[in-house]
C-alpha cells in the first residue's frame, strides 16, 4: 500500500460530493493500490533528450509527422474502462526503401492534449482529463520548465527487426498502395523515464515506390505503458504527490497502459 490523499478523496465520496466525486474516487483508489508508490524525494528523471532529426539513410526517403494523428490508451480497470485519446503528434521518420529494414525516427504525443473518453458524461470525462494532466505533472500550477519536459511522449525508433518485405519495390500494391508489416525496436521517453520497447506495426505507403507520397502507420498490437515504471501516480495541479493513507479496496489491476497508434506522414525535412 502506497501513500496518497486518500481520506479525503474518500471523505468526499460520501459527503454527497455526487457520482461524479465518488466515481473518480473509486477509480484513483484502484488505479494508486495497484501501481505501488514511492516516494516523490526519491523519484529519479533522467533529462528529456534532444528533438532528434531522423538518421541519413542511403536511397531513404524522409518523412514528417502530420500533427493530426491519434494516439489512443486504454486501461481495463474493474469499476471503470478507462480510455481517452491524444490528437496531436510531431515527429519524422527515415526509411531505406531499398532496405526496408533500415529505418530511425521519432514519434512524439503530446499530453496536454490529452482528454479521457470514460463516461457518457462530459463533466466527468472533463474532471478525469484534469487528474491525468496532474498525474503527468502538466497540471495547470507545475513549474513551465518542468511541465515543458513532461509534456511529450516520445518514441525513438532505433531498428527494424523484422519486415515482411525487403524493399518497397518487392511489397504486394493494391489500390495505390503497398503495406509492409513491421517489427520495430526503440525506447519510450515519459516523464523522465526511458524504457526499451518493441511495437508491431503495419507500414502502408502510397505512391510510387521510388518516391512515396504518403506513410501511414498504425500499430498491429496496443503498446504496453507501465504507469509504476514511469512514476505516473496521483499528484496535485502543482505536480506534488499527494499525501496520506490511502486503504486498500477490492480487487489490483495491471497498471499496463494499452496505447494504440495511427500516424500520417508526409514527405518532408524534420
């Protein structure tokens, strides 16, 4: 059991604070028993890497990330299907297209954008944006430099382990275009915490396959997040921890995170 301001939260559940407050203090309380807290003196963040220009690869093509792509999460709590959604995205890629398994680039979600799709309410989707943006410490009071430092998420796609072509040329076109699926490996950057990930992904490019002009690539398998890795727990507008007991009820969850991606790029200079 971790600590956390959870007589409060519980305080306000049931002083007719209304479903809404009860509702979102139940879902805290299974989200922080199952996540495991320590304390906030002794989080350790590594700083946010540098905004990375996709790697020069021979007969490659470079692409830039439309900000308009989706990046959705989902996480399947007992008392509520927690989902929501970021429509706002940066980034570029590199890919050989005579090599299709040389690729590097970086794909960035921007949290601030960030809004949850929980309930048939949009009072309560609002006030469960506004935790997770507290959790994330992009909470409204956090220090600007700071904020700034959590506000994306950030992929760094380092190799491509497998393909199911070797070169665009050689993939089956329908329709204008040519989908590759891929195995790729890199590491996710969240609130200062790097951890190596591996993602499926389905690569569709349209267009010749010397000069392709569109790359779309959505992923086959949800990404797993874990929140504990990344010292994702409740925190206040200011970023801080919050303090108390905090009893345990019912049933842990996975805190797996289950992110989906659907990623439009243009050709075009980071």
């Amino acid at each position: 059991m971790c600590a956390t301001d959870g007589g409060n939260m519980m305080r306000a559940a049931h002083s007719g604070g209304g479903r809404r407050v009860a509702r979102a203090a139940w879902v805290a309380l299974y989200l922080v028993t199952t996540m495991g807290c320590k304390d906030e003196a002794a989080s350790v963040r590594a700083a946010p890497p540098s905004p990375s220009a996709a790697a020069a690869v021979s007969s490659g093509s470079a692409f830039r990330v439309e900000e308009n792509g989706t990046a959705s999460f989902y996480i399947d709590a007992p008392l509520e299907k927690i989902k929501g959604r970021s429509s706002k995205l940066r980034g570029n890629v590199a890919i050989d297209l005579k090599d299709l398994k040389k690729a590097s680039g970086e794909v960035d979600v921007d949290l601030d954008a960030l809004v949850t799709q929980t309930f048939d309410d949009a009072s309560e989707d609002k006030s469960q944006t506004e935790h997770a943006h507290n959790w994330f410490e992009i909470g409204t009071d956090v220090e600007p430099k700071r904020r700034e430092e959590n506000r994306w998420a950030r992929f760094f796609l380092r190799s491509v382990e497998e393909a199911s072509a070797a070169d665009l040329a050689s993939a089956a076109e329908k329709a204008g275009e040519r989908t590759v699926n891929v195995t790729a490996r890199g590491d996710l950057w969240l609130h200062g915490v790097s951890a190596p990930k591996t993602v499926k992904l389905a690569a569709t490019f349209q267009g010749p396959p010397s000069a392709p002009t569109r790359l779309r690539l959505v992923t086959a398998e949800p990404l797993l997040v874990s929140l504990k890795e990344h010292d994702v727990k409740p925190r206040d507008v200011a970023g801080k921890f919050l303090n108390g007991a905090l009893e345990k009820v019912g049933k842990k969850i996975d805190d797996a995170v289950q992110v989906s991606l659907d990623v439009t790029a243009t050709p075009g200079k980071p």
